[in-house]
C-alpha cells in the first residue's frame, strides 16, 4: 500500500514552530515507520492557504487516488488537508468512492471506525450551514438567473412562482394593499398585524411579518437577493415612488432598531443565570484595535438580577468561549445509559419519532439555506415539536431511562474539539445555536491584583458545570 502524505503551509505558518515543510515531513514518515508502512509518496504545497482545494498537489494528490496508486492518505492535522468543512465533507466522499482512508497523525480521526463515520455525518451536517457561503461560481449563476428574472429564493408574500417567474397573486394582493393602505392611515405594524390575524389565519401574523412583507422590494417588482437589488424582474403591485414611500413610513415608525446584520452573539439564549436561572441578556459594545479600527464585542450579563440589585457580573463573551471550550475538551457521557430497544411498540415509536426527527431536519436545512422565512420555520418547528415531544413522552413511560444518544453526543462533542476553534465566528455561533439549549456555568472569582484599577473587586472567570444539548 502507498501511503500519500500531504503537507501544507501557509505563508504565514512558514515560519512557525513545529508547521514547517521539514518537521511535517519528518513527523509523519516516523509515523509511517511506526505503523509499518513502507511505500509512501509526498505532496507538498507550500505557501497556500486551505480555504480552497485549488491546490497542486492536493489536486495531484486527488488524481492517483482516483487511478487507485493511493490508498490512504496521511495528513499531520486536519486543517492541513482543508479549512473548509464543505470541501472536506466533497473529498471525503471521493475517498470513500475509490476505496482511500484518510488518517490524522496528531487527531483521533479515522474513517473505519463507527466513530469516524459518525464524524462525517456530522460534518455533512456542517457542510448544510455552510450553503450561505456558497461558491463563487454558485452565487454567479443565481446571480445571472436573478437578473434573467428568475426567481430564486422564498416566493414572497403575494407572488406565485410559475415556471420561476413570479407572478401576481391576487387573493394575497388584496391584503397586500389592505396592509399599504392601513399603513398610510397611521396604523402601526402590530395593529395590521392583529388585524390580518382576524381576518386572514393563512400565516402566523405578527410585527414582524407585516414589516417583512412591506419592505420587500418584490412589491414594486424589484427583487433582492443576497443584498442586491435586480430591478424590474416581474411586475409588483406599487410603483417604485410608491415603495419608497412606504419604506420612508416604516422608518419613520419603526419601534425596533433593524437587526444589525453584522452583529454576531455566540450565546445568544443559552447562558443560564449562575443565580436566578434566568437567560443572561447581551450587550455589545465596540472598542478600538492597535491599528485604530473598530471591533463589535459582547458582553453577557441577568438583566433581572441586575434589576433586583444583586451583585452581578457583565462579562465578555471570550470568557465563555474559552470556558466552553475547555469544558468540551474534558466532558464524558459515562453517566447517560442507553437501553436498545426491546419491544416492537418502543421501536413503532422509535420509527415515528425519526422520522419527525429528520423532517425537522430538512426545515432546518430549508431554513439555512433561505428556502424558508423565519416565520415558516418557526411555525413547522412548533408545530412538529409538540408531537416530538408527545412522542418521546410515550417513549420514556415505556422505558425510563431514554436520553439523548451517547454516540450522538460523543461524536458531537469531538466534532466540537476537532472543528469549532477553526471555524469562523458565523459558523461558531450556528454551531452553538444549533446543538446546544442550555449552558449552566459558575463564575470563578479571582483576588484582585494590585495592579488592577479597582484594588478591591477581582477578575472573574468562567467555569462550565453542565452544557444541555439538543
Ligand atoms: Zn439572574
């Protein structure tokens, strides 16, 4: 067997310690010695980044695997082979098409074993979120369908989709002017909305879903994608001058500030009060780096204890991230048992409940990738969360001890050692949000150094007693 080894730099990391091309090299041909594996052949890119797969001789080193003269692959780390999960998820896939294993020398990571398939199956999950950052070439065509009047996306609110053009609905339409005209006589957003509910029970009506409708451009025939406008792409119920009108009457009202797009809050919803319980709200603030630019951070803190006088911490979220991690890297599921299945009632139930499971997947998934609006989302979710619920209900009458999959988790939890410090902040936070409900954790309170600016209060870290997953 002929074992390719690939190693890769970065420019920057040329000159780090224990990264250049020789300590790879050497490393991993004691490795290979280790294992007994004599034959093996290098591929060395040198001075390229792994966001992309545009390499060399990683492209050299796809093409023998794919006339079969490599049969496993040998990396030092696997952010040497790609940063990108998507990419890893594509080249994974051809691995395992051409009979190739794939080995870390430095990480428990091995596609034969159950753990490592498990592994990717998560990072096929991952590979979903990362649609948003499609490839170039992806959002170029969508971008030439867009402007050909193509419609991609969610179909708005008073359009059909025939034969992806978007046309005029006219049961809808007649709401859609209800709502502008309502709007014009000084009704806020929350009153059309009430008033849609009462009259019209086809989507949950709320604030939101009202300004939503009217601040799509799609109404006067505009369509944005991906925060550009293509103009004239079908025909809208209002003019241009018109829209703007409207749009000029909602800022004027609007009584919450627009979601900053930008602004990214790891935990949001899921830090646990250390004192009441309660979800800590989140602050961000900007400040200044060396070089004079500005950063967003965010810091964490319970509104309600702050309200009642207690003493509360307001700490950043760096804290908790270092926390988090350092609990992830120590935490075991040795205490969870799992009981397979023992009778055919449990498994009729098994059965229904995954496959709610995995339609509430392919929501997730619609959502992510913007085939879905937060409303939708948030409706098929409630709605199919309940008979979840009633269904793991009848599941644990049956047998008591029924928890989460400890494979799942354990898989989750290596996943998270393996990936999260490398993925960027928007990944991170879709990670957190998407596996984690709940993260119960203590402050740790440090003695005041004498050379603090406050002598009295100390510094205080943060300790991660229990994370609750989805
Ligand atoms: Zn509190």
């Amino acid at each position: 067997m002929v074992v390719g080894i690939y190693i890769r730099v970065s420019t920057l990391e040329q000159a780090e310690e224990g990264y250049s091309v020789p300590a790879q090299k050497e490393r991993l041909i004691a490795y290979c010695k280790a294992q007994g594996w004599d034959e093996y052949k290098l591929y060395v890119d040198e001075g390229i980044s792994g966001k992309s797969t545009d390499r060399p001789k990683l492209q050299f080193l796809m093409d023998d695997v794919k006339t079969g003269k490599i049969k496993m692959i040998l990396v030092y780390r696997l952010d040497r082979f790609t940063r990108s999960v998507r990419d890893l998820h594509t080249m994974l896939d051809i691995l395992e098409n051409y009979n190739c294993k794939f080995r870390s020398a430095t990480e428990m990571y091995d596609t034969s074993t159950a753990m490592g398939r498990m592994f990717i199956g998560l990072v096929a999950l991952l590979a979903q979120w990362e649609t948003e950052n499609m490839s170039e070439r992806i959002i170029f065509a969508l971008d030439k369908k867009v402007s050909d009047g193509e419609h991609v996306g969610v179909v708005p609110y008073g359009f059909k989709s025939v034969d992806e053009r978007l046309l005029i609905e006219p049961d809808e339409g007649k709401f859609i002017m209800d709502m502008i005209d309502k709007l014009e006589k000084g009704w806020s957003a929350s009153r059309i909305a009430d008033y849609m509910a009462l009259i019209n029970d086809d989507r949950l009506w709320v604030h939101a879903t009202v300004i939503r409708i009217l601040r799509n451009p799609a109404l006067c025939g505009h369509t944005r994608w991906k925060d550009k406008l293509y103009k004239n792409t079908h025909k809208g119920y209002i003019t241009e001058d018109h829209f703007e009108k409207v749009q000029s009457i909602l800022d004027d009202r609007s009584q919450t500030p627009r979601k900053n797009v930008e602004s990214t809050y790891l935990f949001q919803g899921v830090l646990a009060c250390s004192n009441c319980g309660k979800t800590l709200s989140v602050n961000r603030f900007f400040y200044e780096q060396k070089d004079g630019s500005k950063k967003q951070g965010a810091m964490y803190r319970c509104a309600p204890c702050a309200k009642n006088k207690a003493e509360v911490r307001n700490l950043g979220e760096l804290k908790y991230k270092e926390a988090l991690i350092e609990y992830m890297k120590v935490v075991t599921f040795n205490n969870i048992e799992v009981v397979e299945p023992k009778n055919n009632e449990l498994e009729e139930l098994t059965n229904q409940l995954n496959k709610i499971k995995n339609r509430r997947e392919k929501y997730q998934r619609a959502w992510a990738s913007d085939k879905m609006t937060d409303e939708e989302f948030d409706k098929l979710m409630d709605e199919t969360k309940e008979f979840y619920e009633e269904l793991q209900n009848k599941i644990s009458e049956i047998k008591p001890v029924k928890k989460m999959d400890v494979e799942s988790l354990k898989n989750l939890v290596f996943t998270f050692n393996q990936l999260f410090s490398g993925l960027d902040i928007e990944k991170q936070q879709e990670f957190v949000q998407r596996f984690i409900r709940k993260i119960y954790f203590r402050y740790v309170e440090h003695p005041p150094s004498k050379l603090s600016r406050n002598p009295k209060k100390g510094q205080a870290t943060v300790e991660i007693l229990e994370v609750e997953f989805y």
